[in-house]
C-alpha cells in the first residue's frame, strides 16, 4: 500500500511539473499581430523570397524578438484598416500610417510617432509640370484611406478643385499604373513612398513641393494602452541598444533614414 501512494504521489507531482511547464511555455508564446499595407515600400512589401518586409516589418520583428513574442503579418485592405483593427484581426496597424486626430478622438490607442512626413506628386518626368499650379484641369491619383485622399478633401480641397478630378485606386501601385498608361497625369502619395518609386522606375519625377506635414505611428485598438506601451518601450530600448539604427541603415531605406524621428533624437 505505502508503494501504492508513493507512485501516486510521483505521479500527481509530475503531472502537476507538467502542466505547470506547459502553462508557463503557453504564457511566453505570446502571438503578436502586425497589421500592414502589403505594398507599402520601403515600409512594409512583399519581398523578392516571398516574405513580408520593410523597415516597419524589420521593426516589428525586432521587437517581438526582445519581447519573446511570436510575430504573424496580417495584410489589411488600407481603406478598411480601422475595422479589421476593431474586428481583432491584427493587433495594430502599423505602416506608414499617419496620425490623425480623428483617430485619436474615436478612442485609438496611438504610440510616440517614429517618422515625419510630407505629400507630394509624382508625374512624368517629361511631362513638364513643375508644380502643382500646372495640374490645374489634369487628373490626379490617390490612394484610398490615406491622409493623402483625406487632406484632398480637407486642407487641400482647393487644390483638389483645380484638377480636372480626382482618382482613388486602392493601392498606390494602381495609382502608379495608371500614371503610365496616361489614365492619370499625377500620383498624390507619401515622399518616402514616392522616392522609393521613382528610384527604381525611370521616366518619373517628384514636383519640388511639399504638400503637407504629417507624422507616422502604430495604431492599436481602444483600451490597449499597455500593449502600446510594451511596443514603444521595445522601441525605445532597440534605439538605445542600437538595432534600430542598424535596421536603418540598410541600403533600401536610404530615402527614410533621415527623416525618422527616434535616430534625429538621438543625435541630438
């Protein structure tokens, strides 16, 4: 009998050993939802091996690293990115995305923002329009969702009411074939986006104008504050440890690098 309860005893504590471990391995296998524009470089793209990348993926990955989470991307439809973030299928959005008071004021959990921002147009490189006065009567394309189509039909509307109309495409690469099939005569976008473009496209220039200023960030549900501040803190800690600038340093965002806010800090 007394070798009965031993064993049972033995057992109980293994099964508990066990469970505990598997608990514990279950706490630390956190899954972390990163929520992108999938054709959105040098910020997030799909890369040449079939793999999501770009400086914000680069990020991202780096922060779950040193926060022993489990990354997983998520590609949004970009007009719609608000309501998959609300229906839970991502955990933020984080992508070139420019912060808005809008979402602040509708609850958003909105992190320190990370790069400064501009608008600008791309046209033909021959098509000689130096500036946006010489798109009056033209057709312009924008993105769909992007502060670019917001500050059209906001701070800019009176620009927007000089061209001839504006295009919404569900992609900037849309915008960017329309643009060369001469369906549109210029692409509004973000400069990043848009350097990035015509850097690896010939035929294009930006117009030498900024168009409006604006800052990125990582937006996260209402009543996420932690999860936010986990994420910044992360980044904080890759500013300091100096994987950011090692990520910012790579070659492909060459036309980013000086305008991220965390790395202008620093040298301050």
């Amino acid at each position: 009998m007394k070798k009965l309860l031993t064993w049972i005893l033995v057992l109980a504590m293994t099964a508990a050993l066990f469970i505990g471990c598997a608990a514990s391995a279950g706490a630390e296998e956190k899954t972390f939802i990163m929520g992108i524009d999938p054709e959105y470089p040098p910020f997030s793209y799909l890369g040449d091996d079939g793999e999501y990348t770009g400086f914000d993926v680069e990020v991202c990955q780096a922060v779950c690293d040193y926060l022993g989470w489990k990354l997983e991307i998520f590609g949004v439809n970009w007009d719609e990115k608000l309501v998959q973030l609300d229906s839970m299928e991502c955990d933020c959005v984080w992508s070139g995305m420019t912060i808005l008071d809008s979402m602040k004021e509708a609850g958003y959990v909105i992190s320190e923002p990370y790069y400064d921002n501009t608008q600008v147009l791309v046209v033909k490189a021959d098509s000689g329009f130096t500036s946006s006065a010489d798109l009056a009567g033209k057709i312009v394309a924008v993105q769909l969702g992007t502060s670019g189509e917001a500050l059209l039909g906001g701070d800019l509307a009176d620009l927007a009411g000089t061209f001839d109309s504006v295009l919404t495409c569900d992609s900037f690469l849309k915008c960017f074939t329309e643009l060369g099939g001469n369906a549109v005569d210029a692409v509004f976008v973000d400069l990043p986006v848009a350097a990035s473009y015509v850097a690896s496209h010939e035929g294009l220039a930006i117009i030498d104008e900024d168009l409006g200023a604006e800052q990125y960030g990582i937006a996260f549900r209402a009543g996420d504050a932690e999860l936010c501040a986990a994420v910044d803190e992360a980044i904080q800690a890759l500013v300091e440890n100096g994987t950011y600038a090692e990520i910012a340093a790579k070659e492909e965002y060459a036309e980013i690098v000086n305008n991220l806010i965390f790395l202008s800090a620093d040298e301050d």
